[in-house]
C-alpha cells in the first residue's frame, strides 16, 4: 500500500527542480530583456572556470600585445573569475588614466598585494579613498618633496636604515632620513600606523631597488649593443664632470643625451611592463564599449612604448628621437608611460628617474666597457615577474677611464 505514494513523491522531487529551473531561465531572460547586456570590448574566447589565464604565459606583456593585435588595443579578458580590461594604446591609456582617471583609480583586492604589503596598508595597494590620500599627501610632501632632498641625498650616498629606530627618535639632529619622518608624523599627525609605514618602505625599498638596478641593466644592455650611443652618452659625460671625481646629483641637468638614453631604456624596458592593476568603481564607456564596475584594468607600458602610430621604428634603440621631442616619463605624454598616469602615478617617480640616471652616469664617467674575450652578442631574453630583469645577467669587463682595467 505504501510503494504508490512512496513512488509519487520521487516523481515530485524529481519534477519540483526542474520546474524550478524552467521558472528561473524564463526570469533571467525577462530581466536581461528589461537591462540590455552590456557591450563589452572584444576579446578571445575563454575557457570555464580559468577564463583566459591560460593565454597570458610566462611573459604576460607580450602574450597580450600579441593578442591585442588581433583584437584591437582595448581587450576584454576573465581571468578566472575576475573580468579584465587590457589596454595596449597611448589612446585608450588617456582615456583610462585622464578622461575617467577617478572612475577606475581603485586597486583590486588580491591575496598577494595583502600579503606582500602588510594588508594593502602602503601607497601602492591600498584602496583609493580617505587614507590613501593621506598617504600618497605624506609621499608627495614630506617624503619625495623638493624640500627634503637632504635625506634622499644620503640614501643615494649609500646611506643605510639605523637598526635602532626608535631610539634615534630621540637624537636632535637636524636632517631626517625617510623612517625619522614617518615615525615622526605618526606622533604628530596619528594617521599613520606601523602597518603603513612597513607599507611605506617596502614600496620604496623593494619596488624601488629592484625596478632601478632592472633600468640600469637594460640601459647598458642597449648601449653595448649600439657603441655610437654609448660614445655620446659618455663624452657627454665626461665633457660635463671635467676633472671631478664623480658625478653628482647637481650635474643631471646637464646630461641631456643621458636623459634621452633613459627615455629610450623605459620605453623599450620599462621595468614594470604591466602597470599596477586597477580596479573600476563605476560604469563608463571607452570607444562606445561598456566598462562595468569591479572591472580590472590592466595597462601594457611595454605594448604601448612599442606602438607603431606613436613611434618610428619602435623596435629600435634611439635615444635621439626626443632630440626634438617633449615627451617625458610623468604622466603627461601617455606614449610614454612607465610611472602610470593619473591619481595612481608613482609617487617615487623623480627620486626613481634620478637614481637609475645617477648611476648609469657615473658608470659611463668612470670606466670604459667590453665584452668579456670570446662573447660575441648579448642575451636580450627576459625572466618572467612583476619587474622585469634580463634573463642572463649582463656580464662586462669594466676599464678604468685612463687606461686602468678593474
């Protein structure tokens, strides 16, 4: 007597969600009718579950150039769950980082930028909002500021961070270096917390270091390969500084052709290749394609210092191309963009561009430099990171300007 009703209520379970099922389509499809879908930019298909993760490889900023010449310099990518916007123009750069700069200037939130960067507390990662202003107002005034040049002369110098911090707090000299003053503001001001000024230091310390010594590699990379440019890069030099020991921080600007080799070098290496990613906070349009919010927007510095209709001959190193050329590094000129643009440019910028023109100055003024005896071409390969190095180390034999091989 029991199996009848036992064998209806299978059959009303097994009916029940499909019905269900049916009931939800129908609603989905009357709601999509009443907001049309939005018009995103083309892109490749995706895979379920990885998207299309599986087509950035090792060296991501040329996976995407090579894609975006298919689908065009604003291309839409998911990545894993996350949708994603590639820029590859200095074009859809200005409209990204100008026309609708504070639309898309958030950081989205991933498990590594926490991790690395004590919780997203830095410049770099942090959310754009309240903090983040009183953060990058610290960076830009009382950090990298014309007026407090004293502290980052010495750390160019070589200086190196006091072990005991907090009790140097107590010292009465004069001069600050960059962790005085962030202990020093937090006392004063109360917006800093410990986790902010790791955050700090780390983007200075780290990302500054490595993306510097990576420009510096390249630079003389490039010059080995075209020995014309390092001769004027180094009469140059050597024409300015005269009989001085070493060049100094006053000399930079004199060293025009210098400036131009490092243009050159961030064009064609920039040493952060894929900018910080940013996050859309609000619906816009670029080029009659929908941006939704939550969008990731990834920009190509390295696609972009290669584009065709901005530069002749982009393949090639020449650094007199901005003989008569305005364009700089800051932001303004979105042909040339290994900083950023807009609100989430680095704040390190001047004191990044100084380190690396330094450096390589007093390279070229000291020492004259081969190949090492059998070597014949050098490795232009790269090693796959966020910064990106040469793959194999730049090996020379450095002589001592005068004639003595060190």
């Amino acid at each position: 007597m029991d199996s009848p009703i036992t064998l209806q209520v299978y059959l009303l379970l097994l009916i029940i969600p499909v019905l269900l099922l049916l009931f939800l389509k129908k609603q989905r499809k009357e709601a999509e009718k009443q907001s049309p879908k939005p018009k995103l930019p083309p892109g490749p298909r995706k895979l379920p579950l990885i998207g299309n993760l599986h087509q950035l490889g090792n060296l991501p900023h040329h996976s995407l150039w090579q894609l975006s010449q298919k689908y065009g310099p604003l291309m839409y990518l998911q990545l894993g769950q996350a949708p994603a916007i590639v820029v590859s123009s200095s074009e859809i750069a200005r409209e990204v980082m100008r026309t609708h700069d504070l639309a898309s200037c958030n950081r989205p939130s991933l498990f590594s930028s926490t991790k690395l960067s004590y919780g997203c507390s830095d410049v770099a990662f942090i959310s754009y909002g309240d903090q983040w202003r009183e953060l990058r107002k610290i960076c830009m005034v009382e950090l990298f500021g014309t007026k407090n040049n004293s502290y980052l002369h010495s750390l160019r110098g070589g200086g190196v961070i006091n072990d005991h911090l907090h009790q140097s707090m107590h010292s009465h000299g004069q001069d600050e270096d960059i962790v005085h003053t962030l202990l020093r503001l937090k006392k004063e001001t109360g917006h800093l917390t410990d986790e902010n000024i790791k955050g700090i230091l780390m983007n200075i310390f780290v990302a500054g270091s490595d993306t510097s010594s990576a420009s510096v590699e390249w630079a003389m990379t490039e010059l080995m390969r075209n020995q014309q440019a390092m001769k004027k890069a180094q009469d140059e030099v050597r024409n300015v500084i005269g009989r001085k020991e070493k060049v100094e921080e006053s000399d930079l600007q004199h060293l025009q052709y210098l400036k131009w080799v490092v243009k050159e070098t961030m064009r064609l290496h920039p040493p952060a290749p894929l900018l910080v990613d940013r996050e859309t906070m609000q619906h816009f349009k670029i080029n009659g394609y929908d941006i939704p919010p939550k969008t990731r927007v990834i920009i190509n510095a390295w696609g972009i210092g290669r584009e065709d209709s901005s530069w002749e001959n982009p393949q090639e190193f020449n650094p007199e191309r901005f003989m008569d050329s305005s364009i700089d590094m800051k932001g303004h000129d979105f042909q040339l963009i290994p900083f950023g643009a807009g609100r989430r440019i680095c704040p390190g910028m001047n004191l990044g561009i100084q380190t690396v023109e330094l450096a390589l100055a007093n390279l070229l003024y000291s020492f004259d430099w081969r190949l090492p005896d059998g070597s014949q071409d050098i490795n232009m390969d790269e090693t796959p990171g966020v910064t990106v190095h040469k793959k194999s180390p730049l090996c020379l034999v450095a002589i001592k300007y005068g004639g003595i091989e060190a």
